[in-house]
C-alpha cells in the first residue's frame, strides 16, 4: 500500500498533551459508500463507548522530551469491532504509558454497524453467536488492519517530530483490538510490522494467519483472566506456547480473577495492575530507558538512577526544605568580622548555578551561596534561620518563586508566594539584617513543566508584587527582569541555554547589577 500522508496536522499540536488526527484524506479507503453515522455513549462504567465509526482517527499523547524514551505505541481499544472502549481501554491507557516517556496512539478504527439505539445489546446478542459474528466482522477486519497498518507507517514516517525510533513502535490491543494486534502483524509486510506486541485478552478466531508464529524474534505480552467470560483463557495460553517454542520473547500474565475487558477499571484485585506489568515488561525489553538524558545522568544506568530518584523522593519526604544540604559547609564558617561583612544569597538552581559557574565572584567578595535547586519560596523560608539568619550576614540578597510559578511543590498561588517573602523579610528584619529583593529571572517557558501556560505574565504580576514588598519595607529592589529579558519577556539563547538557567555571559551582567545593590543596602539605615 502506497502510504499518502493524511495529516490534518496543525502546527502547534505539539505543544498539547494530546491532538485527534483523520487517518485519510477524504473518505477512507475500502468504506466509501457507508452513510451510517458515528455516534458515542457512555457504558455502564461510565466510560466512553463510540459506535458507526467511519472516519478512523489517531489520537496522540506525547511526552515531554526529558521523559522522552523514543518508544511509540499504537494502541487499539475493544468491543468486537462493533463498538470501542475508548477510555478503559484506550485513553486511559494512552495517559499511563504517555506518563512512562512513551509516545502513545490511540487508534479509533472502522467498525461493523449498530442497527439499532442499543449497542450493548446488539453487541452482546451476536457475542452468543461467535461463528455469525466473525462472518459479519470478516469485511470490516480487513479495513482495520489497514487503518493499523496506515497508522504505524504515519508514526514512524514522522518518527522526528514524535521523537521516537522506528525501530521501537510497538502496538497492543484489548479483546477485539488484540485480535486486530495480531492480525496487523501476522498480515503485514516486513517494513509495517509492529516491532513488539501486547494483545491483552485477544480474541483468536480460527483464521489461518493467526497461526503463523514468526521466526524472527519479536516480543509478546499477553495479559488475561482465567475466569474470562467469554472462553478466551485458553486460546491465550496456546498462543504463549506457540511464540515460546519458536524462541521468540514472550510473557503471559493469568490472572485468576477479573473477567473480560478489565482494562483500567479498578476492581480492587490483581487485574487492576496488570498494567505494571507490562511496563515492567517493556523495561526488561529496553523500551522505557530514558532518550535524552542530562550530563550528569549519562555515566548511570537506568537503575542507578531510578534508586537515586527513590533515595531523593525519601529525602523529600523527610527533610522537605533540605536543611541538610548546607549544614557542614554552615558549620565551617567563621564569624564574620566588623572588617569584612558577609552577604548571602539564597534561592533556587539561579543562585546554586551562579556560585558553581562563578566562584569567584563570591569568594572575592565574602559572598555565600545559599541556593538549591528546584526549591520554592516555602522550602526557602523554612532554612531560613539556618541558612542566612546564623550565618551572620550583614545582607541577603533573596532570588526564589520561578519554581513557585513551575509548581513544583503544589499550585501555584502569588499571594501564598508573596505571604513567603514577607515572612523572611521579617525574619531578617527582626536579626538586623538588611534585605534586597531581586525579581524573578524572565522565563517564556519551564523545559521540563511545558504544561504551564503564560509564564512570561505570571512572573510579570509576581515581581510587581515583590517590588511592592520592596517599596512597602524600604528595600532595595534588584530588578533582574527588565535588564535581561527578551522580545518574549523570555531569556534568550546567550544568556539561558535552557531559557531558564543563565549562562555565564548572563551571570556577569548579573554581578555588576548586585554589587550595587548590596553596595545601596549597606548604606540603608
């Protein structure tokens, strides 16, 4: 099949979580001439139920490139190709793996037609009739394996802008769907063949394709209830010997409990992590390592960094603000003396960033740097009495909240942000030390929150705020915003390669804007 690229593609679906795309162009191939028309409803779960589709679509959920593993799935929901389970066993699914770093496709395929306003019953009227149902289905399952087979050549054939790899695109299916799984790749050609398989509870009808277990080595994962209603369990389980005898990768989970079409509803028993399982699965495959990871990371293996991540969630669970990150290195210092005044600096990855790129500058001049990383205005003010109060200094210069507006320890409030600043403004204030408040650095947009819109304006409103506090208690307001902002209100290229962590050429524009400050607050009375 010649591959035509259907896309209805607006440029900017890649800033969303998810976009619906039309598989074609026009009506699809093969279906023409159906006048039924696509209606959807809600089953007894509550979850959505689309019938009459005509116009197949792909719906994708992208992940954020940090997470980003360069492994895509094309996911294919169930409803014996009558009607699709589309939140079970379709966007629900979507959202997990998208959360993983996968790059997940949900597929609304062609569907046989639903005569009447019920299709549960209809549905569940020819389920009783396996051999009339698979005759009725027969014309309508050869169209879905080339929505499957069109769908898994338009991901990889834009396997760049996805960021995947395509030789990593593998496709699952529930019930129906996982019949459609395995249909697509025992029908396909060598080049359109997904690369591994998850069919979850398939249907197997007796079609001889179905029986052809491939010789190359393709991976299968196959989930299942042994109290399944509709007789699937040993089908299943033949199907897992097959692949396992001829030296391919398989795993089959059989749950004793869960029926048919447990999907992502929550039961309370063991179907409802059959899901972890499969993830579990795709790691042992290699297919969840991370695709673009930091400096740091690279020297580590996903697991290293997986028990460094656990040891750092721990930590936060205990010690929230960090209060032990600069405890030997406050310990060590010595009073500071009449002679030679102490300033401290304290905030975010802005301040702990400076002193790595730059220690001189605060060597130089008796500065301590007091930032950490990823931290927010309440971390900051609760090792404040630790952190600045004890060292003595005769100024703090204060730089945090751009991890407030990035929500990285809850929502995002201005005036409970705001409210931190006045706390720390009276802490310093009640030890006699002298305060600049420097603005928050401008951001366009946070590279690992790109979920967070208008930054440029929330920063804006917060710095107004923090120089009212400045005006309000006789500080001296270190304006970092205006000095280096961009035509976005963002930080350009040179002076942030991130857009958010400045780069030395910024952090020297920076050093002369603060040493004035600090040199207009020593002089406050």
């Amino acid at each position: 099949m010649k591959f035509k690229t259907c896309l209805l593609l607006f440029c900017s679906f890649l800033t969303f979580a998810q976009k619906e795309i039309k598989l074609y162009n026009g009506p699809a191939p093969g279906s023409e001439n159906w006048t039924r028309v696509e209606k959807s409803t809600f089953g007894p779960d509550s979850n959505l139920i689309v019938y009459n589709v005509v116009d197949p679509t792909l719906t994708m959920y992208l992940p954020e490139k940090k997470n980003a593993t360069g492994t895509a799935m094309l996911i294919a929901p169930g409803g014996a190709f009558h009607i699709l389970s589309m939140d079970s066993e379709g966007h629900k699914v979507a959202k997990m793996l998208q959360s993983k770093g996968v790059a997940a496709f949900v597929l609304k395929y062609r569907l046989s037609e639903i005569k009447t306003d019920n299709p549960f019953a209809e549905v569940m009227q020819l389920i009783g009739n396996s051999k009339k149902l698979d005759e009725i289905n027969a014309p309508t399952i050869e169209m879905d394996i080339k929505d499957a087979q069109t769908a898994l050549t338009y991901i990889r054939a834009n396997a760049e802008e996805f960021d995947i790899n395509i030789d990593k695109v593998g496709m699952m299916g529930f019930s129906a769907g996982g019949t459609l799984t395995l249909g697509t790749f025992y029908a396909s050609p060598q080049n359109q063949k997904p690369n591994f398989i998850a069919p979850i509870y398939p249907y197997i009808p007796a079609v001889d394709y179905l029986k052809k277990v491939p010789t190359s080595p393709t991976p299968i994962f196959i989930a299942l209830a042994s109290d399944d209603q509709l007789g699937f369990a040993p089908a299943n389980t033949q199907l897992y010997l097959d692949w396992h005898k001829a030296g391919n990768p398989a795993e089959l989970h059989v749950y004793e409990k869960g029926g048919h079409g447990f999907g992502m509803n929550v039961k309370n028993i063991p179907t409802d992590t059959w899901h972890e399982r499969l993830t579990d699965w795709m790691k042992a495959q290699g297919l969840l390592s991370r695709k673009h990871k930091a400096d740091w990371e690279k020297p580590y293996t996903d697991l290293q960094l997986e028990e460094m991540a656990k040891a750092q969630a721990l930590k936060r669970s205990r010690d929230f603000a960090n209060l032990e990150k600069y405890r030997e290195a406050n310990a060590a210092l010595e009073v500071p003396s009449k002679t030679k005044k102490r300033v401290v600096f304290t905030g975010d990855s802005i301040t702990e960033g400076w002193v790595r790129a730059d220690p001189e500058f605060f060597k130089e001049n008796n500065f301590e740097g007091r930032g950490i990383s990823g931290q927010t205005s309440p971390q900051t003010l609760l090792r404040f009495q630790q952190d600045v109060v004890e060292l003595k200094p005769e100024v703090v210069v204060i730089n945090i909240g751009i991890n407030d507006i990035a929500e990285n320890t809850g929502d995002y409030m201005e005036y409970y942000t705001l409210g931190n600043y006045r706390s720390m403004i009276a802490v310093a204030k009640a030890n006699n030390i002298k305060v600049v408040l420097a603005s928050v650095m401008p951001a366009y947009q946070f590279p690992w929150r790109k979920e967070i819109k208008d930054v440029p304006a929330k920063v804006i409103s917060l710095n107004k705020g923090i120089k009212k506090l400045a005006d309000e208690n006789g500080l001296v307001y270190l304006d970092y915003f205006n000095a280096l902002k961009d035509e976005r209100n963002g930080l350009s290229k040179e002076m942030a390669g991130d857009g958010v962590h400045p780069t030395l050429p910024c952090y020297k524009i920076m050093e002369k804007m603060a040493k004035e400050a600090i040199g207009k607050a020593m002089v406050k009375k």
